[in-house]
C-alpha cells in the first residue's frame, strides 16, 4: 500500500504535517470500506424485505439471510476498539434509501417467480414499512 510507504517516509523525515495528513487519508479510506460493506449488505437485506412484503410470506432461506444481513451490518458498523459505530442512525437510514433501488431490482427478478418488473412490483409493496422495518431490525439487534 502506498499510502504506508509514504507514511513512513513522512515519519522519517520528520514531516508530521504530512503524516498527519496521510493518517487522515488512510482513516477515510477505511470508513469508506466500512459504508461499501453495510450497502452490500442492506442491499441483500432489503431485496428479502421486499420479497417479504411483497409475496406476504417469509421463507426459512430469506429469513437466514435478513438474519444474517442484520449481523453483517451491525457488526461491520462497531467500532471495535474505540466504541460506537461508523454509520449512525441517520447515515443508516441514507444507506437504506441508496440501496433501495439496487435491492427492488434483484426483488423484481426474484420474487413472485419474476413475473412483475420493478414498477409492477414497487406498486405491490409498502415502501416505508419495508425501510422502516429493515431500521428497526438493525435498531434491536444493537441494543439488545
């Protein structure tokens, strides 16, 4: 990684202003990893949530997955060291409003057989009770 080469090269030199900066550019870019993963996976969780809402019923593999959604992201969010989380609520809830889209359109394919597009579908579904729903799972599994 460049980045640490340059660090080290910042150090030795005794150019702190430097290092300091390129400690800012690392911590970044490891929030960034962070956010990339909890889209990834509130994509997954939302596509199940759709489906959930949407067929009116919820499989033993779907509900593995939400499941398993909601670990990933919780636990990709903790600050493992210094406590807290990455995302709070309100980054949380942008992350869910990015991913919906992204999440209708594996939906589409997926549930009822495939057989309604992305409009089709959007029209049989309750888009503030899947988002809020998908908060609220993520809400309980941190405080509890």
């Amino acid at each position: 990684m460049e980045e640490l080469i340059l660090l080290r090269e910042s150090i030795e030199k005794q150019d702190y202003v430097k290092a300091l900066q390129i400690v800012d550019e690392l911590e970044e870019m490891s929030v960034e990893d962070k956010l990339n993963k909890i889209y990834s996976y509130m994509v997954v969780l939302l596509l199940h949530l759709i489906k959930e809402n949407a067929e009116k019923r919820l499989t033993k593999s779907w509900k593995l997955s939400i499941n398993n959604s909601v670990k990933q992201i919780n636990r990709t969010n903790k600050r493992r060291k210094s406590g807290g989380y990455y995302a709070q609520k309100e980054d949380l809830v942008e992350i869910i409003d990015d991913a919906f889209d992204l999440a209708l359109e594996g939906a589409a394919i997926e549930a009822f057989g495939g057989a309604y597009n992305e409009q089709e579908l959007l029209n049989k579904i309750n888009v503030e009770e899947i988002k809020l729903k998908a908060m609220s799972l993520l809400e309980s599994t941190t405080n509890s």
